[in-house]
C-alpha cells in the first residue's frame, strides 16, 4: 500500500487536482479516458506476485481517483450529496475489512471478477460496518466510522 499512500501524498501536498478544477471539463474528459483505457488493457506489464501493487493499477488509481475528484458534485442534488455522504462515513470500516470480505467470497467459491466483485465486496462491508456501528460500543464504531 505504500505506493497508493505516496501518491496521495503527493496529490495532496502539491493540491494537484484543486488545481485541475481550472480546466475541468478538459481534465475529466482525459482522466476518464485514460482510466478507461488503463483498466481494460495492461499497457504496462505486471510483475509476478505483486497483486495489486503494479505500476498499471496506480495509474489506473491515480486517474480514476483524480476523475472522481474532478466531477461537477457542486450540481448535485442536496439529496444526493446527502446520501453520498452517508455512505462515505463507512469508509474506514469498508477499507478495513474488503480484504477479510473478499477472502470469505473466494471461500464461499463465488466466482466473481472486476468490477462485479468489487461492487458486491462494498456492498458487504458497509452492511458489515452499518451494523457494527450501530449494535456496538462506541470505540468499536470509531474503527468503521
């Protein structure tokens, strides 16, 4: 995870996509093309028993990240900031336990790849993080909240 945790940093500290907003619409087009193209084809080779620590996956990251970033949401509805924002204060938890999730799924001999797998593995670890949260003692919510 330390390459992620770099890059981050490094978009942080130098405020990189705050600094895209000035040509977003240009922006937004070229990272979700590029991210398009760097999740369907791998224009970088993988090496063995890396996972998803390759350079393809954090370029992928970074552009889909930075596309994500880049969207409108300020045209949003109130109610759909509202929802997203709800759905966001599980992060942690989601993060924490994705892993654990998607090694029961593997267990559980269910045969789900991309993006599939990746929707069903969210969707688990906020039901897990929801419930947690809300049965629970308050430093156990502080771990998924």
């Amino acid at each position: 995870m330390i390459p992620y945790a770099s890059l981050g940093y490094l978009v942080a500290h130098y405020n990189l996509f705050n600094r895209l907003k000035t040509k977003r619409k240009l922006c937004l087009i070229t990272f979700g093309i590029i991210s398009l193209i760097l999740s369907l084809y791998k224009l970088i080779p993988t090496a063995p028993g890396f996972g998803y620590s390759n350079n393809n996956n954090l370029l992928v990251v970074f552009f889909a990240a930075g596309f994500a970033y880049l969207l409108p949401f300020e045209r949003v509805s109130e109610k759909s900031r509202n929802i997203l924002k709800y759905v966001t204060r599980y992060t942690l938890g989601i993060y924490c336990m994705h892993r654990l999730v998607g090694t029961i799924l593997s267990m559980a001999r269910l045969e789900l790849t991309g993006l599939t797998r990746c929707v069903i593995i969210y969707i688990i670890a906020f039901f897990i993080s929801f419930i947690m949260c809300k049965l629970s003692s308050k430093y156990l919510k502080q771990l998924v909240e």
